[in-house]
C-alpha cells in the first residue's frame, strides 16, 4: 500500500528524467525526503542509536548542492521506498535512484561524535531535550495527563544529561571543527509559572564558562507570565521558538489536547517581549493535519505580527498517536510552501528566520529556508520550476 502512495506522490511531483539532475528535480527530490524519507544503503547509515527525541534525528545530506538540505529520520528509512539512495562506493557521496535511472549526486554529512547519545549534532547544531533535572527524568505533563501531542513520539525516560556534558560536547565539537556549533534545548512542559524555562538555565550558564560567543536558541512554550523569560534573556540566547504547531482552535484542540490550553494571544505576548528584548523568534507549523487554508492563515497571522513560519510537514513517527497515519505529499507540501515563502517575502521575513538559531535557519526538515537559499543563488525566478 505505501509503496502504491509513494509512487503516486512521485508521480505528482511531476520529474524531468530528461534533465534527471536539473534544479527542479532536486528541490522536489529534497521535499520528497523531507515528508517521506527514502531507502538507503546501510553502510551510510552512521550511528543510528541517537537519540532520537520527536523522531527527528537521522542521515544528514546536501540535495546536489549546499543549498538544499535534508535529514532523513531513522524511522523514515525504508527498504520499499521506490526512491533509492545508493552508495557511491565512498561515505560522503551517494547516488538517489528511481526505478533504476540515476537522477543525481548527493552529499552526505560526516557524523561528528559528540561523547554523549543524548546530545544530537545536526549539521551545524547541537541539540538536546533536556531532563526536568540533570541526569534525571525526561518527560512532559501533557503526557503524564494523557494530553500529550498527537504527532509528539518523546516518552518518560531516564537519560544521562547534565550542564557538564553538554558543554564538553560543545567544546569536543568546536576543537574537532574549528568551528562553534550553535546550541538548541528543548524539553517538555510542567505545570510552573515558567512552564519548565528554568530547566534551561544551568546548561546556558555552564556552556557559557566554555565559550560566551555561543549561539543559543531554546524552543519551549510560552510561559504563563512573560516576566520568567526574563530569566533567559538575560543569559543572552540568540532565539526563543514558540511554536504555535496548528492555528486551527478545532485541530489544536484535537491533536494538541494539553497546548491547546496555551492560547494564541499568549504566544503573541511572547513574541512581542522577544522583540522588545532583541530576542530572534520563529514559530513552527505543521502542515498535513488541519485544511491547508488554516495553515496559511496561520502563517499569515504570525507574519502581519513579525514573526517568520518553520513549516514542517506533519511526521508521523513510531510511538506517536499518529504513527499510523499517511505521510504527506512532497508535491502539496512543496505547494504551500510556496504560499507561506510568499506571505513571509511579503512582509520580509525570510532573511529574519535564517538569521535565526536552530531549527529555523537549518532547513533540513522544511523547505522554506532550503527554497531561500536557492532563492539567493538563483533569484526569485526559481518558484517557477517547481
């Protein structure tokens, strides 16, 4: 049945194999990876025992060129998906494949090991959903009242996390690439005034004793009084994300039984704060489970008040009340996309997401900051092809 769905997404994404490794070919093939993975040889797998968090840690690549990113999740590889990545006979590249015709190169991320599994380099990120206590549980409330997050796959678990390792992962990365990894944290709700942003506060401090240039960008919600952001704005982190995930109140109320207790005017408070503190922000959506025109509107809300959209496509990962639901099509995803870059363009906020840290400005798992990129490189003209 999902190989009948793939091959029918394909179909829609409508490929020149004429021109197998043109540029539209590529952009499709990098949302075809984003919503529905791929097959992948096993020797490019690298270490596939991270932590896997929301579902989102898998094989980093570059989509024929290092404007197009694209992570596919652990859980997305399949053996019966029609698309092939194939090795190349070395680990950095690799060669995509449909039904036999070579379409083109990729480039496959090396894996930089960071000491410590529950801590995840993603291309130039370090990122970790921390404990409610170092070393301690990891958990979220909604989950523990059977509110949890339809999409959400993070269940209660002891990890080994504590502020010392994050910054020895921070400082082994900086000395191994010579470059400075930015930081994003994340980690479930409680029922605090705070809403758990004071989990946070330890690991900045310590990552700060090794380095104070360091970016940092925390996701987590609103919390229920603006004033205990303050706490975090003054450590100096790069980005807030508060992500609003669904705008429709029937779909949050659904698929976000316990956020949906967070009202929208209470992320606009946060954002307004943000940007009176010079914090950088961004809210993700997801797209595939309320009607696209919710979803556009959404965007359009977030940018009439300043702020850009991460738009994710809905993942279905195991272990998540939606596990079992269809992944969605490349093609549409592709589609409003490009209703949402337009909304943002309007309102010039491209250039402010990929100005932020973490997920918003990575591109890996979306296509807005992937399209920019080209958009960049090749002009406006590249919305045409597609």
């Amino acid at each position: 049945m999902k190989k009948n769905i793939f091959n029918q997404y394909i179909s829609d994404l409508n490929l020149d194999f004429k021109r197998p490794s043109c540029l539209s070919n590529k952009i499709k093939v990098c949302s075809y990876f984003v919503c529905c993975g791929a097959s992948v040889d096993s020797i490019l797998y690298g270490n596939n025992k991270k932590d896997l968090r929301t579902g989102n840690s898998g094989i980093q690549l570059y989509v024929g060129n290092k404007q197009l990113r694209a992570l596919i999740p652990f859980s997305f590889i399949s053996k019966g998906n029609p698309i092939k990545i194939k090795s190349s006979g070395n680990k950095k590249n690799a060669i995509v494949e449909y039904k036999g015709v070579k379409l083109f190169t990729i480039s496959i991320i090396p894996e930089t090991k960071v000491g410590n599994n529950s801590i995840n380099l993603e291309f130039e990120t370090l990122i970790a959903a921390l404990p409610q206590s170092p070393n301690g549980v990891r958990t979220c409330f909604y989950q523990e009242i059977k509110k949890a997050c339809a999409f959400c796959a993070l269940k209660k678990s002891k990890i080994p996390l504590n502020p010392s390792a994050l910054a020895l992962a921070y400082a082994k990365v900086f000395k191994k690439t010579g470059r400075r990894p930015q930081i994003l944290l994340t980690g479930g709700n409680d029922f605090s005034i705070d809403r758990g942003l004071a989990k946070f506060i330890p690991y900045i401090e310590k990552v700060r004793t090794v380095d104070r240039k360091v970016k940092i960008a925390i996701e987590a919600s609103p919390p229920k009084d603006v004033v205990e952001l303050k706490k975090l704005a003054n450590l100096k982190i790069d980005t807030f994300s508060a992500n609003l995930e669904l705008y429709s109140d029937n779909c949050r109320n659904e698929f976000l039984p316990g956020k949906s207790e967070i009202k929208i005017n209470e992320y606009k408070k946060i954002f307004n704060y943000c940007k009176e503190n010079k914090i950088k922000t961004f809210s993700v959506l997801i797209a595939g489970l309320e009607d696209g025109k919710d979803t556009l509107i959404g965007a359009k809300y977030l940018s009439n008040i300043g702020v850009p959209t991460n738009l994710l496509c809905l993942r279905p990962f195991p272990g998540s009340i939606l596990e079992n639901h269809r992944k969605i099509n490349p093609a549409w995803f592709l589609a409003i996309t490009k209703k949402v870059i337009a909304a943002m363009d309007k309102k010039k906020l491209l250039r402010k997401l990929s100005r932020t840290s973490g997920c918003g400005s990575c591109g890996a798992c979306s296509m807005e900051i992937n399209i920019y990129r080209v958009m960049n490189r090749y002009g406006k003209r590249v919305l045409n092809i597609f």
